[in-house]
C-alpha cells in the first residue's frame, strides 16, 4: 500500500510539472512578459534560463524575483529598466516567477 502510494505522488509530480510549465508559459505570454524576454535568449531583459541559472541555489530567489516583477526595477541586469506590473496577481506572479526560476 504505502508503495503504491509512493508510486502514485511520484506520478502526480511527473504530471504536474508539464502543467505548471504550460502555465507559466501562459502567464508569459498573457502578461507581454514574452515582448522583453525569452525563454533561451536575450531580448530587452535577461533570458529566463540566463535568470534560472543567475539565482540557483538562492533560497530567497523567488522572493526577490516576486518584488522586482511586481514593482520593476533596474541594474540587475543592465540599464534598461523593467517595469512594475502591479497589475498581475500576487498568484499569477508567483506562478511566473516559479516557472523562471525552473528553466533550464
């Protein structure tokens, strides 16, 4: 029993994460993240796989990443500045910046 029950959360999380990627993907593409960024290149902005790797292994990544996509900002990356997007969700934003911070 606990096996199987194994067996079926491991598969619920193979199943998830292709979700959660389409998700983010959407968000990106609702949001006009996707005018300034790409997934593998730079645009405007950073790459999102270029930010992925930047904050790997930063455990207050996903904090840092929530603020400067709600409120913007600038120098991280260069001078050109990101704007706010205070009118994204809180949840949506979360969801965005976890499917960034999952590039690879």
């Amino acid at each position: 029993m606990v096996k199987r029950t194994v067996e079926l959360a491991l598969c619920l999380g193979i199943l998830a994460a292709p979700a959660m990627a389409d998700a983010g993907l959407q968000l990106a593409q609702k949001n006009n993240c996707l005018s300034c960024h790409s997934v593998a290149n730079k645009v405007v902005g950073p790459a999102y796989k270029d930010v992925a790797k930047k904050y790997a292994g930063d455990k207050g990544a996903a904090a840092k990443l929530f603020t400067k996509v709600k409120n913007g900002g600038s120098g991280v990356w260069g001078p050109i500045p990101m704007p706010a997007n205070s009118a994204v969700s809180d949840a949506d934003i979360k969801t965005l910046v976890k499917w960034v911070l999952a590039q690879k």
